[in-house]
C-alpha cells in the first residue's frame, strides 16, 4: 500500500501570498521541457531537496504558477 503524497505548510512571507500547488511527476527535466514547448516559464530551477527529491517551479500560460516534484531518496 502507498502512504499517498504527504505534504507540508509554510508560514507566508506576507499577507496576499498565493498558495502554491506541486504536482507529484516521473521527471523533472522531462516534464519541465514540455512546459517550455507549450508556452510555459520556468520561474525557479530544478533543485534537490535531500532525501525528498526535485522540485522545479514555472507559471503556465495564464499566469498560474506551480512547482512540480520528482520523487527521489537519493537526492543531495
């Protein structure tokens, strides 16, 4: 049985801050070139979270930005 996709809170930096949403995805790099080849930004770069995984931020095509996540124990 899985133990499903966890999660986290964070305090906002400042009020009005917008949640932001990750998506659980097989490749970081794979995924954030098919967000590029359809009009998407990359808003913060792929980067390893230790024992976690990748994460990589972008804004779609109509300014919604969210975080994707590639799971991977052996990140550093």
């Amino acid at each position: 049985m899985e133990t499903g996709i966890d999660g986290g809170l964070a305090r906002r930096d400042e009020p009005g801050t917008p949640i932001m949403n990750f998506i659980d995805v097989p490749s970081v790099e794979e995924c954030s070139r098919k967000i590029i080849s359809n009009g998407g930004k990359i808003v913060q770069p792929r980067q390893a979270i230790p024992g976690v995984g990748y994460i990589l931020v972008f804004q779609d095509t109509e300014g919604n930005v969210f975080g994707i996540l590639e799971t991977d124990t052996t990140a550093k």
